[in-house]
C-alpha cells in the first residue's frame, strides 16, 4: 500500500488526497471500495514473539450505588449492570481490562495517524459527549487538544481517573436506557467500540440526534471482531475463524449481531436517525507482525498485545455463560487463537470503521 505523508495531529484533514495510507474515505460506501491488500513479510522471523509474557509493543439514565458492584467469573472481575444475568456486562472490568484499552486507544491512534477523530471539527466545539469513554483517555486527550470545549465521557463503570483537566468530567451511565442530557445541546458526539455493548442501534442513534446540536457532528468508531484475510493463508478452520464465529454466535444470543457490522450497517442507521453528509473511513488492521511495511508491522504489533488479554476478555463470559462452553475450553480457544495469531502465517487482520455524519441546521435542511 503506497504511503502518505500523516496528516496534523490534531485534526483530520479535509481532502481524501492526503488521507493516511491505511485510510479509503467512501463518501457512498460502495462494497468493493476498501483499502489495498497489506503485504506479507514472509522473510520475517516470527520467534521472538512466542513466548506469551513477553511484550510485544514498547445514560444517563441515573444509576444506583450498584455501579460499583461487581461479579467475579472465570477469575476476572466484571461490573454489574443488573441482577439479571442476561443483562450483564460481558466485559471484564478490572486492571488487566483497563491495561488493555489503553493499548486499544494507542492502537487506534497509530491507525489514524495521531488523529483522535476524522471529523472536521474546526475549533473547540463547547460540548462534546464522549460515550463508552472507558478508562477516559481519549476524553482526556480530546480536551487538552481542545481546551474551550467541554468534554462528558459516560461510560457504565466507574473506571476513569479521579482527576481530570477542568473542562473534563466523568459521569457513570447507562446509555442504553433513556438519555435525560438537555436536547439539541452537544456540537460533537464520539462513539467508539460499543459494537458488542448497544443491542438497539436504531434507538442508540435516535437519541444521539436528539441530543446534537444543529449542525453537529457525530462520529462512531467501530471495528469488526471477524478476520479477513486477502491471500489465502487463513484456512477456514483456522483458530481465529473458530474464535469469531463462536463470539457471534453467543452475541446472537442476547440480540447483538455482530455479523451485520459493516459500514453500511452503521451508515444506515446514522440516516435513519437524521444525520446527513456522512462519510466512512475504512481501515485494516493488522492481527500480527506479518506485514512487510514497517508502519503495518508496527500497528500489527500493537495489535498482538492488545490481543494478549483481549481474547479472553471479550470472550470467556459470552463463551461460559451464553453458549454453555466450559471455562478450560472456552479459555483453550482464546489461547489457541492468540496462538495462532503470534505465529504470523496466515495473513490476516480485522476492519475498522470510522462513520462520521452531521445533523442539519435545521430539520428541513
């Protein structure tokens, strides 16, 4: 894939001309439209990356005093969103969790080349609504980029810093259930890596509407939990294939279907909500260091270590708990894949999507 000089760090820039290199903007999101095969690196050695301790890479609807409780299953600690276990958060909530989407929001970075948003934000927007703010750190980052804005990450568990920047704050919600924030109030909405959380995306992005501005941007950043793969070298038996099929077969069961996620989907339900001029930014990501680029090489290392925990994280609940799998077999299939990934043969790597769009200056617009 041919390379691009990376855009200011502090903004996206607005031609598709000087778009990071792993970047296809798809102002239609035609289905063939995708970036270009990443190339393999079948000289490299891929033993130094064997040894599984090593590192690879240097609602608002008011809640409760149970926001701090927690379950403990499969040794982790997860938060509890409700005394019905269908409804329970599938995420774990604890250090090692937190570790990891802090990798994650690196991950991320790298991908967009230092860009927290692809939205053409121009100046500090005064209210931005950061939601499944996690650990807080791309709301963090956000306002200190933005020192006149005022930034709200909402997130379910409490496990954002107790301290902040002063245009920062932190407030635990869950933002399935009715949003009571003021309507038309905030200028910019960011999304990111709620796919497996929202089970009523058409809802989700009602509300978002609801919420924005006149005028606002809302920005959602996804990504696909199956691998894909351009060359052949991931056999359809492969360990990653049995991971992913088996995540959205338990997802399925609690009406999140992991399957339908592609640009359009998110699209779709981003105009069926009101939003208009929206674009999709389509990434790959590398699921290991077997690219030939070195920026590629990189990001898929990156990517291995948030792989590290991350299989299991995402997995061992919905494995247990909606599928039935015993915890020894559940974990075997999370070790085996991240396995498999480290061994660098097969060539594979997971999309990820930027969906950004506008709300109108007003509802004829």
């Amino acid at each position: 894939m041919a390379s691009a000089t990376p855009p200011p760090t502090t903004g996206p820039t607005a031609t598709s001309g000087s778009q990071p290199a792993t970047a296809s903007p798809v102002p239609e999101a035609p289905k063939d439209d995708i970036p270009s095969s990443i190339e393999a690196d079948d000289s490299a050695d891929f033993s130094d990356y064997n040894d599984s301790h090593r590192s690879v890479a240097s609602s608002t609807q008011s809640l409760s005093s149970s926001i701090r409780d927690h379950v403990y299953a499969n040794g982790r600690q997860y938060h509890r969103k409700s005394a019905d276990e269908d409804n329970q958060y599938l995420l774990p909530s604890d250090e090692t969790e937190l570790d990891r989407l802090d990798m994650v929001h690196h991950l991320y970075l790298t991908t967009l080349d230092g860009e927290l948003y692809k939205a053409p934000i121009v100046g500090d927007p005064p209210n931005v609504l950061d939601c499944g703010t996690g650990t807080g750190i791309w709301a963090l980052d956000f306002g200190s980029l933005h020192p006149g804005s005022h930034v709200i990450g909402v997130d379910l568990a409490p496990n954002q810093p107790t301290w902040t920047y002063p245009n920062v704050e932190f407030q635990t919600d869950d933002l399935e259930k009715e949003w009571t924030f003021k309507k038309n109030h905030f200028n910019y909405i960011h999304s990111r890596g709620l796919g497996t959380s929202i089970r009523d995306w058409e809802r989700y992005t009602k509300q978002m509407f609801e919420h924005a501005a006149p005028g606002a941007l809302v920005e959602l950043s996804e990504y696909s939990l199956e691998s894909s793969c351009d060359d052949d070298s991931m056999p359809e038996d492969s360990m990653s294939v049995q991971w992913s099929d088996a995540m959205a077969d338990a997802l399925e069961k609690i009406g999140v279907y992991v399957r339908r996620f592609s640009p359009l989907f998110f699209r779709e339900h981003l105009e069926a909500a009101g939003f208009v001029d929206i674009k999709v930014f389509i990434y790959k990501i590398p699921r290991g260091s077997w690219p030939k680029q070195r920026k590629f090489k990189y990001l898929g290392a990156v990517c291995a270590e948030a792989s590290r925990s991350g299989f299991e994280a995402h997995a061992m609940l919905p494995m247990t708990r909606l599928l039935g799998m015993s915890e020894e077999d559940a974990r075997q299939l999370c070790i085996g894949a991240f396995e498999n990934l480290m061994l660098g043969k097969e060539h594979c790597y997971q999309y990820h999507w930027q969906i950004v769009g506008r709300k109108p200056e007003s509802q004829g617009a």
